[in-house]
C-alpha cells in the first residue's frame, strides 16, 4: 500500500478495508509500530504509540474492539465487523477514486468462512460490471471458524474456482510468503479483470506451538507468550529486511503521490431552484397545473436537481430506476449513477465507500427491498456514512403487488435510529421523511442533502394531490398544520394525510372538526407537536389520534412517547389513540380496498375517533 | 413433478418455489386449468376453476400478485416475490423431506436477474454441504430486467460457471424445448451432485410479435391477444401431446407416492420437566446452587429439552452454536441440527421451507446478525412460518466486541410485527420474549415452542443472577412484578431487570420506591400492565419510568402506547418517561461501563426517576 501513516485523510493513498474486522488487533499493533494518525478529525489527530495498543477495547481508547472508524481510528473507511460487508464498500471507495481521478488502490481482506456471505458474491459482480480494478481482493484461508471448521464450500480451492467463474482473475499463494505476498500484489490492476489474491494461511503461523488447535478469539498464555514472540522474531529476521533481516520484502510503506481535489460546493449554500422549475427540469412542467404528482416523481425531479446543484452527489439503484425514478438522475448524470441491479445489501454497503470518500450517495429501492440491507444499514450508521436511503412504494397504497412488495415495518425500524443521538449529541442518529405531496417530497430532498448524516425517505406509488404551496416550509423536526379544530388532534404522514382528510370529510357531517397535522419527519420535535395539539377545554382530556399505513410503532409511537411524557399532575391529560396496519395486507386493486382491508381508510378512521370523542 | 392437483397436502408430493414470484399467473392459470385445489384449509379447500383466474390480485382471491400460500394457494410453500429467497426454502424443504423420508423432490425456479442476490449463492453453498441433492434448481434466463438488460455477470454461462464452482451439476437447455426439459429434468437427483437447469428462454416465446421488447409487468394489448393465442395454441399442439398434438411430452402430472407421517405429540401438551432438571439436562446442574446462569446457556437447556419432547423441533445455526448455546441442542440431536455457516438470511429462509413442512425450527445467531435476514423474517411473516428466532448477545452489554456485534433497533423492529393481529384476528403476528433470568429464559422459550407463529427471542451474553423462582409463572403478554413501591412504576426487561434493581436501591436513601415490572414479553396486555401501574394519590400523576439496553421504539414505546391510550378526563394522568441507548455504542470492558456510555446505567436511571419525580 502507497500511504503515509501520518496523513491517511489524502485522497491518493491506497486504502485496506478489513472486512473480516476481527482481525483488526493486528491492524492496531502495526500502525502503533508506524506511528499512524488517530483521532476523530484531521485536528484533533495525534499519532498512536505502542503503549496505547494496550487500551485495546477500553472505553477512552480509539481502537474499537471491530474496525471502526468512528471512534478515531482514521485508517479504516468504514465500521466492520458484520461479516460480508468490506467488498462492497471497497468497491464504493473505487467507484468514488474513479470519479476523483485518484490512483489509489484498495485492498479488502475477507475470511474464507465470511466468504459465505452472499454478499460477497453480490459485490464480486458489481466490481466486474463496473471495471473496478483498482479494488484488490484477498482471501484469507486458515479453515478456522468460529464453532467448527470452515465449509469446503469456502476452501481455497473452490474459492478460486468462484472467483474465476466471476470473473475475476485469481493468485492463489502461501498467506506466509512474503516474496509470493509481493509478487501476486505487484499484479493487482495490471489485468482487464480485478484481481483476488487467495492466500493459504496457518492460525498461529510462526510458532510451532499455536499451529495447532483453534485460536479463533482466543488469546496466548502469558505462560506461552515468550516463546511465540521468540519464534516470531526469528521468522520475521528470515523473511524480510525489517530489523536487518536477509529476506526479500522491504515493510515500508511507499510514499502515496499527491492529489489535491477541486473543493465542492456547501450542500447548506446550494441555490435550489423553486418547486416549479425543479419538477419541469424533471420532466414534470404540468405539476401545478394538473394539482398532482406521485412522490417519488417528486423526488426522482429533486434528485437531478441535487445533482445539478452539487457534483458530490451520486445515486445507486438496484435494477428499479424507473419505480423509484432515480432514472431522472440517471439521464442527467450518467457518470454518477451506479446500477447494482437486484443486490441492495452490496449496494448500501457500496454507498458507504462512497460516503467515506466524500460523495453524498443516494441508494434507491422499493422500501421493501431496503430491508434487505437493514444490517448494512446499521454498519452505515456506525461508519457514521452520510447515506441517504430512498425507499418507494412504501405502505399499502401500492396494493395490487401484495405484501412482499410493501414495507410495513420501515418507519419503526428508522424511528429506532431517529431516537438515538449522533455524535454531536444534538442532533439524531437518523432522520426519516414522509412526504404527503410532491412539494412536500421536494423540500424533503433538499432537507436530506442539506443535512451531514444518515437518512431515509419513504416515497409512495400513487399519483397525489398537492396539499402545499411552492413555498411551503419544511424543517427537521417539523410539523405542519393543515386544518384546525378543537376537538381533537388528527397526526398522519405520507398518504394517511390524505386518507385523514377524507375522514374529516365524514366526521364534518357530525360537527365533529380536528386538527389536521401533517408528520413529515421524525423525529418530531416535542415542543412543536404539543403546541400543535388544540389545548384542553373544562374536563375535557386534550385527544390525539394518528394514523400510519404501515405496522406499529413509527409515528404512533413517537406522538406517543411524547404526550405520554408530557402529563402532568393539574394538567388535562393527553390521550393519545394510535392506529396502523392491522394485519398481514394482501393483493387488492385499488389503494383505497387495500387501505380498507388493512383497517385505515377513511371510515375506519372516523370511526376510531368516534370512539375517541366518545 | 409428481403431484395430485387435488390434494396439495401430500407429503410426498414433489414440490415447486417460484422464487421468481412475479411470474406467478402462468402458474395459476396451469393450476386453473387441473382444478388444483385452493384455500386456507385442507377442510375449505375446493378446485380452482378457470373463472376464477379473472380474480387475479383481487381482495376476495386465493390468488394474490405474487405467491403467497397465506391467503389460500397451497400448492405454495413460502411468499416470494422478494427475490432470491426461494432456493433456500427449497433447502428447508428438502432438509425435512429428509427427516420425513418422502422421497419428493423440489423444484425452484429462479429468474436470471434474480440470481444477483447473494442469498441465492448462500443456499447454494448449504445444499451442496448438506446434500440436498432432492433439489433441483431452474434458472430462467431470459436476459430482461425490469430496469433494463440483465448483466452479463447473470448471463447463462456465467450462471452455469458459477454453478459448477459451487459444486452443483449443471444442464444448459432451450428453455422452450419440451424434450429438452424433460430429458434435463429426467436427471435431477441421478447425480453425487445437485442438479440446476440453466434454460436460455425469451419473452413473449411463441409470438412473433411479442418476441422482441420488454414486456416486464406489461400486458398484452386487447387487440393483438387473439392472434398471440392462436400462435401459442399452434406450438402447444406441436410440442405436446395435450389437446391431441403430435409432441414429444404429456403435460398431465404423474401421481405421487402415498407417506403417512408418524402423528406428531401436541407442543401444547408435552411434558416439560422442572426448571432445574431441564439446566442439569444441559449440563448446568450447579445452577440454582450457584444462583446464577447467562440466558443464553438456559435457552440452550430448554432448547436441547423441546428437542427432547418434541420431534419436530428441529435447530439451526450460523456458525456461532458455541455462542448461542445451540450446541447443547446440536450434541443431543445432531440429526436435527443444520449448520448454516455463516449466511443468516439462508438460514432463515430454510427455516421457513422446515416449518411448511411442519417442523418447529429454532434459527439462532447473534441478535445483531440475525438483522442481516430481517427482510427474509418479514417474508417469513407472510409466509405464515412457525419459525422462532433467537439472538444471542443482545444489546449492549456485549461490550468489548462493540457496535458492529450489538443488537440495537431489534426491539423496535419485532415490535412492529408485534404490534399486528395474525389470521385469528386475536393473537399477535409476532412475540417477542425479553428474558431477565435463567429461569425466564426456560420459560419463554416453552412459550415460544407452545405458541405456532414467529417469534423472537433476545438472549445476553453476562452471566446473571436468578431472579424468579423455579415454578414462576411465564405467560403470554404477561409481566412480573418484582418490587411493590407507591412512588411510580420502573418497566425493564432483560439485563435492565437488574440494572433497575441497582438502581431502587441508590433511591431507596432517599425514600423513593418503586414498584419494579419486568416486560419479558412484547406485545404487553394493556390491562396487565396497567394494573401493575401504583395507583394515583391526591394532586399526582401516575408515573412510569422505563428503560432499556437497545434504540428507542421498544419496550418503551409499548408503554407509552398503552399508557397514552389510557388516559382519561378526570382521572389521573399516566405520566411516562423512556429511556433508552442515547448514542452509537463503542467497546467498554465491561457491560456496566457500556450501560454507562450508553447512558442507561443505574445511577443515570436513578437520576431520571428524580427528575421524573420533582
């Protein structure tokens, strides 16, 4: 690797994604040995010492128990540790380098038992459909898992034999030899094909008394500790010219060449232009006109206008551009839309490479299909990625597909991460939007680029009236309020507004009059959504009532959380009703049937808030 | 295949997952066409008719917008339609046809964009380990996705490659070439090795006029439909021997072979032993002697004790057996124990394929990584599986490890499916089971063998103290109540059970007392907990303090839900507070130094049930 242990922020050096992350003491004690920068900015840095790899895993220290960058430790691009994700991410860090122009290699070392991942497989076809030679793959086979020995399926043997099925071409050598190590390094993107290095490895290698057994996890006596470091010693004399030694290999890493980057535009400065001009460049002139548009129509328009604004931004999809409508993006921008085809995990992972290289990269799905990658999700909020996750035909709105193609359990899993702070301990972990409208779906857009960090949005599949001015305001943690009336709070987001607006039609005929608020975001700022609330008359409890087309615990919960917070003793209380997806959806025809199976629609609603007022 | 269209049920029938589930009317038109029977129960069962194929993706029809046994089409094992899960639950299938010793074989149609998914390269590797070799995979490979083209990475050769470097058997046919398909056909499990039929096909065959284009998802228009039929009309009498045609190939399926399965014991009524026989069983005899036990090693007790009862149950892991305790059930039934290695979303797919072919299957890995299958968990769901989950080493207390190993939104995530009513309308469509102790963990996991649907369990890694007696009474939705205290209610589950408790007692100086309720299942019934909620006194609200070791949207959000719906004018208010993980955990060396990062530790829990209080 061409890097300097001092700087690795520079955009030229190659780069080493450890995907099997348990591997990563031996990471820790070389960069000690090398002095390597750690720190949680390029100010704060300071270079590691040999005497801090002894804080291994303490809470003060940088060197997380798994590669983290995260916590300081800026070698590493992002989080490991879930097996089966670092190909991915090298493949984004070589997607991001070609767009950059940088030389840099990147280096993903895989175990063979996490080779089982079918992730790794998905990431082995993405680097090949998009030549990315300068990802260097190697596989480190010691046949050691964690309850047993690795599968044949994962041998060395039938690693190769993969790979070269893949596509790829393959070096299979002794894990040991540091002449063979060299020489199969050397071949790294010198072909028309990536390149994997299968490297036959020995747990314990270098002391006759380890080699045998499992050590996986396992530490070495203090007992035996003497005797190992002496073999080893005299093995590393044997076979490198470190410490004097006769051997071929010199450890030092090369100085990498200089890059200097073009600086990029503020996302917080970007001149967006007014909802009207953003959809006609989208190819939607007649949205005010007609009074409609689906959101993610809406959102397919906005995101070729991020592209526009700033050329960090890029996009990847898996094979549904034309659902999601990240196709906008894709004709205006071709160079910096990626096409994973039906591979979501490989593709947020990737999204995460791309993220640590500077990119603000916006991966596409139907919503359902983003759960696919939820783990990988997860790993993006640890890398502290500022990914942004667009999932459509969120709900039940889409009703024909049936449940396999719906996500219903989406909003509970994102409001998770909206509960926990990021690393400023302000602002959340994950912010998730839920656009009633195109006007509302555009702002959104813009409020997912403006903000540094983890995002998700949830378009729907049909065509909606809009409900906002072109100038409407949208802010984190925001609500709106579309109608007021004393009797009761109504909450909805994304197609349940409209679904509310249509049971308010009924209850009007009851004199029954609520306030409409429209949830867009989540987390939902407290001190907005109980001043949005209508107060308490004379023995009156204040009545909230939400409503979600999806499973429980999205924005139910959160209104929830927080009114049940705010009783107070000598206060009227709050009640809050909450209302969701009451089954397992099926097939209908019409958005409006499948609304009425799941429990939601329009009379059902009303009704619920009959027995609320009751 | 051989099949009796009339009685789906057989359980020597050979059966077909078409894992490319969007193709599914081709099969309901076949279906149709043999009167195959439909419904929800072998006793509501009647033929399909031809009319009823004008149903299509209608609210009242059995035949949904993608496969989907649960609403009455049983000649279908598992929902697809997410792609790229169906290989793996033909694993599951042919694992139990195994233990069954049917001799049916499966069949799984794959479509080639489809194979993009890594899972599809997980069960691939498992069926070769476990020589499934009554599997016979289909790869239709007809080059169109729904985006665009499909790569070349999924082309027929590259798919035959693959393949054949997975081990499998390979036969590359003209998928429209009758003779040819039955002659490939003929050769499924003939071999050491699993056969897959790789079928160049196109779109649109046997019309001229619909051979060229994409015609993915799209119709064919009214006015070209006659003349495509009579085409098709004309190839089926040439190729077949149906309607008196001259063809190579009789389309009537043969009849299947008669199996009785051994009757099965009632989960409902299987003796269970006490809790400490069932820990000496498992090789913890000292547990109550020593008072204390990791849940983990209890579930692995209980686990290896269902398997003792109760045949059906049935085991399996993802490499990490020495971690969940797994292995107590692998060493005593080897038979029903399926290593998976380490791919979670194959294992949960199998374990689908296992319970439509009426086994009990336990899946068990970290918590953190069954997240890597919560898509396939969802399809699971509408599957109708009776698969329990079980994640080890939840939460935070893990520590050292860090982030990458901790299960953080899993709560929130099975709450949502816990949060909607299965096909009986009454009882949730998923548990989840929060277990404090040993002797809860013994317990839920009998709830969990008794109950037939999903669920979810969440195990730790430290070892705990024993909090219940033996003879403890564990029952759905219930809670316990550990402490009596007039000041408020302190809601935990899990290791927050004894987190709490170190907490009352840091109140305890300063007079506060609480009355402790341990949430060990999700969903709660509200009247339950709402009875075990202190009452009010004079000018105070009702207070609850809740707190838990994972993101917010769990246990947390339960409470405020039933709590904020309880409300009422007039009474007093149920005030609620959460908390919960507050930031992206790092590794400790300790679980009480990560509770305290996470900020949840007992003297923070003590400081917020002050400030609740002031």
């Amino acid at each position: 690797m061409a890097y300097d242990p001092a700087d690795p922020w520079n955009p030229a050096a190659d780069r080493l994604v450890l995907s099997e992350g348990h591997a990563v003491p031996i990471v820790y004690a070389a960069y000690a040995d090398l002095g390597g920068a750690v720190g949680k900015s390029r100010e704060a840095a300071r270079p590691l010492g040999v005497a801090d790899v002894d804080g291994l895993r303490t809470r003060e220290s940088e060197l997380d128990g798994h590669p983290n960058p995260g916590e300081g430790f800026p070698f590493f691009d992002a989080a490991t540790g879930s097996l089966g994700q670092g190909l991915s991410v090298a493949a984004g860090l070589a997607l991001a380098a070609r767009l950059d122009g940088s030389p840099r290699r990147i280096y993903a070392i895989i175990g063979d038992g996490e080779s089982r991942e079918g992730q790794v497989w998905e990431a082995a076809d993405f680097i090949v459909d998009h030549k990315l030679n300068a990802v260097c793959a190697i596989f480190n086979c010691n046949g050691q898992g964690q309850a047993g020995l690795v599968s044949k399926q994962q041998s060395a043997e039938r690693i190769t034999a993969k790979l070269e099925a893949f596509g790829w071409k393959t070096a299979t050598i002794d894990g040991h030899d540091p002449a063979a190590i060299e020489h199969a390094l050397s071949q790294a993107g010198r072909s028309e094909r990536p390149l994997a290095i299968v490297a036959r490895t020995v747990k314990g290698w270098g002391s006759p008394e380890l080699q045998e057994g499992n050590w996986h996890g396992k530490p070495v006596s203090a007992n035996q500790l003497e005797a190992v470091c002496e073999h080893l010693r005299e093995n590393v004399a044997n076979l490198t010219r470190e410490s004097g030694g006769a051997g071929a290999v010199d450890l030092r890493p090369p100085a990498p060449p200089k890059l200097k980057l073009e600086p990029r535009p503020s996302p917080a400065e970007a001149a967006w232009p007014s909802f009207e001009e953003a959809m006609a460049a989208g190819g939607f002139a007649d949205v005010v006109k007609k009074g409609k548009l689906a959101t993610r129509k809406a959102y397919g328009a906005a995101l070729k206008v991020a592209g526009d604004l700033l050329p960090q931004v890029v996009c990847l999809d898996a094979d549904v551009s034309n659902s999601t409508f990240s196709e906008i993006f894709r004709d205006a921008h071709p160079e910096r839309f990626f096409e994973c085809k039906i591979a979501e995990q490989n593709m947020v992972s990737a999204a995460v490479g791309l993220s640590a290289a500077g990119r603000i990269p916006f991966a596409n799905s139907f919503a359902k299909f983003i759960a696919r990658a939820y783990d990988q999700v997860e790993m993006a909020s640890i890398s502290r990625a500022n990914v942004k996750l667009v999932g459509s035909h969120a709900g039940v709105t889409l009703a024909a597909d049936g449940p396999s193609q719906m996500a219903l359990p989406d909003v509970a899993y994102f409001r998770s991460f909206a509960s926990v702070r990021g690393d400023d301990r302000s602002t959340p972990l994950c912010r998730v939007y839920l656009p009633a409208d195109a006007v509302a779906a555009y702002h959104c857009t813009r409020l997912m680029v403006e903000r540094d960090g983890l995002c998700y949005m949830r378009t729907l599949r049909p065509e909606l009236p809009l409900l906002y001015a072109a100038a409407a305001r949208f802010e984190p943690g925001g609500v709106q309020t579309l109608a007021n009336g004393d009797d009761l709070a109504i909450v909805a987001s994304g197609y349940m507004v409209h679904e509310a607006r249509r049971a308010m039609e009924l209850l009007a005929s009851q004199r029954i009059r609520a306030t409409l608020i429209d949830a867009y975001t989540l987390p939902i700022d407290p001190e907005r959504l109980l001043e949005a609330i209508p107060s308490a008359r004379p023995g009156v409890a204040r009545r909230v009532f939400v409503v979600e087309d999806n499973y429980g615990g999205g924005v139910g919960a959160e209104v929830a959380e927080i009114c049940a917070g705010a009783n107070k003793a000598g206060e009227a209380p709050i009640c809050v009703r909450t209302l969701h997806v009451q089954c397992i959806p099926k097939s209908t025809l019409t958005a409006e049937d499948a609304l009425d199976y799941a429990g939601v629609a329009a009379p059902q609603i009303a009704d619920h808030v009959r027995a609320l007022l009751a």
